[in-house]
C-alpha cells in the first residue's frame, strides 16, 4: 500500500475516525482500517461492533492495499506533522508515514482481523442542514440520563409526526423535545445519545442524510458514513406530561433567565424559587449553608396573577444550556407541578422538588 493526501485532509480524516476507534475494547477495535483503492480514494474504517464509521477521500494512490494501525498513535503523529503531503505505505507489520524530511513508523496488525462494514443506504432518507441537526443533538444530549439503570433514557427518541421530525430527550427529571419541519415520512428510532454526540461533533458538510433499517440507522454527508445500533427498548409516553395546562404563560429573555441561574448557582444553590408577579419574574437562589441570590427580571405576563414554583439549579441549568432562542416561554402549571418551557423550535417540562425547610 502506498499514497499521498495532504496533511489537512488526513487530520480530518482521522477526527472522525478516532472517536469511534476510541469506543473499541479489543485492540483491533482501537485501530483505523485503511484501505488505499486503485480508483484514486482512501477509506479509513473503524467500528466497534455497535458504532461503525468510514471516511472516503480522494488521494493519490500508488499502490493500492490495506493496513490496520492504532488510530491514536497515528492521530497523534499526524498533528504534529507541518502542513505538507503526506506520504503513507505498509511493508509487512509496519505502517509508514513520511512528511517532507520526517520519517516515522508504527506497528501494524493483521488487516485481515478487520471485518467488512455494511452501512443502511442513506441515499433516500432523511436530509436536513448540519449545523441544524448538531444543534438539536447538542440540546438532547443535555437532557439524556447518564447512569445506565434505564438504558432507554439515555437515549434519543427520533420519530416523525405531523410533518415534524421530532427529537426527544428525557432523564425523568426533565423532558426536552425539538422539532424541525420535513417531508411526510416513517421514522421511529431510539438511538444512543453517546453514539449521536459523536455524529454531532463531525466536521461534516452542510447537509446530512439518515435513515433506518430493521434495528440499524446510519448517518452520512457524502464522504462520512458512521452508523450505530439502535436501542430496541420502549421509550416512555411522555406526550401527556407535555400536553400540560397553564395558569400563567411568561415571556422573558433567554439571556437574563439563563444569567439568573448562573448566579444562583454560584452560590452552590441546590434549589431555585422562581416567582412571577405582574411583569416581574423573581428568581431566589437557596443555599443552606452558602447564602442565596434574588433578582427581578422583566417579563411579558398573560396573567397579573402570582405564581411561584422551586426547582432543581441543576436541572434548569441543564434544561436551559438547550436554548438558544431570544426569547421562551415558561408556563406555571401550579407549585406541584413541572413548569413548561417552550420556543418557536422546543417544549419541554421541568420536574418541581420540594420547598427548603424555611421557605
């Protein structure tokens, strides 16, 4: 095997690569595959059984061939190496990697120990802008729970209803779901949030395609293919807790709100009381032990009535770094129950706990 690709491209490669490779247990599941192809492109593979991604490139192929080398070591290298082209061969169990006047070399396995990846075609599937999809991902992922006593939750429901993707994320403490428009199609997919951060975090192009097939989904931007299994659990109806009935809907800056709670948490505030009153929202950090905040913020009422409601800073800070609209809404349901949070793009709930003693 040998082939030449610029010292940029081979970065980019390997930044999608490696955080599968990183997944693996096994050694040759911490490896990259690298097969170099007489039709002048290169593929790096990797996969962990559950998680697969290939990266195809065009490159000046010499000699085509394959290789199975550590994906770290060679990211690792491939940083360090001046913005060059970059020359990359196999002789025996040895990979080489040679930049301008620098010559290095790394132990290689058996390629054959590589399994072929088969990908779900995404040629038809769902297609809608990157930057959008990594947003709503990002905003999931916040609100997914990270123990795995209940495997399901921390995962993403993606389904479609009413011509709206919609995305679905819960911890049973809070629930976040965000929607984008798109054409009347089936899908119904439970999908480990890890395995999406990881699509997320790609350097893709401006448009991604998936789909679904049987207990598979697969994600890909033309060059990327990265695919992972799908939870085959039931996830829970939260449509009912969301479907909620307001007493008072508020309008306040996402901003401000957001800014309120910082400070509450600075404070290592465990509990926040929020109270609306007129066109005034009234945010109190709780601190047993290390004092409290209390701040007024500006809002659009529906109601000049007054409601009050405490919860997790935790939880609502959580909920919050989901938001990036200019505005939401939050709507008091009554003290003992979640308060809704919604936007143009979002709605969600946020569970209530208990008032401090005191309070």
């Amino acid at each position: 095997m040998l082939f030449h690709i610029n010292t940029e491209e081979l970065e980019h490669i390997l930044s999608s690569v490696v955080p599968i490779a990183d997944m693996g247990s096994t050694i040759e599941q911490s490896c990259v595959y690298i097969e170099a192809i007489d039709n002048g492109s290169v593929c790096f593979s990797a996969t962990d059984l559950n998680n697969s991604v290939r990266h195809t490139k065009p490159a000046l192929v010499t000699e085509p061939g394959n290789c199975l080398v550590s994906a770290k070591k060679l990211q690792s290298l491939a940083k360090t190496l001046p913005s060059h082209a970059v020359e990359i061969s196999s002789e025996g169990q040895e990979v080489r990697i040679k930049c301008g006047r620098i010559k290095a070399s790394l132990p290689s396995l058996d390629p054959s120990q590589f399994d072929p990846l088969v990908f779900v075609d995404t040629s038809n599937g769902i297609e809608m802008p990157f930057e959008e999809f990594s947003h709503i991902v990002r905003s999931c992922v916040r609100n997914v729970a990270t123990k795995d006593d209940r495997p399901v939750l921390t995962c993403v429901y993606i389904n479609a209803r009413d011509d709206r993707l919609i995305f679905t994320a819960t911890d049973a403490f809070k629930v976040y779901e965000g929607f984008v428009s798109c054409k009347p199609v089936d899908f119904d997919a439970l999908v480990p949030a890890v395995f999406l951060s990881k699509v997320a975090a790609l350097k893709a192009g401006n448009t991604i395609k998936f789909a679904i097939d049987h207990n598979q989904i697969a994600f890909s931007d033309g060059e990327i293919e990265i695919g992972s299994s799908l939870n085959m659990g039931k996830f829970p109806n939260i449509q009912s807790v969301l479907n909620y009935s307001a007493l008072l809907n508020v309008l306040v800056n996402t901003t401000l709100l957001k800014r309120a709670i910082d400070r509450a948490n600075s404070v290592r505030s465990h509990t926040v009381k929020i109270e609306a009153e007129c066109d005034l929202l009234k945010i109190t950090g709780i601190s047993k032990d290390d004092g409290t905040t209390y701040e007024e913020i500006e809002c659009e009422s529906s109601d000049p009535v007054y409601q009050k409601i405490y919860l997790s800073t935790t939880y609502l800070s959580q909920y919050l770094g989901s938001l990036s609209p200019e505005k939401v809404t939050l709507s008091f349901c009554g003290e003992n129950r979640p308060l809704g949070i919604s936007s143009d793009y979002s709605r969600g709930i946020v569970m209530p706990v208990r008032a401090p003693e005191g309070w």
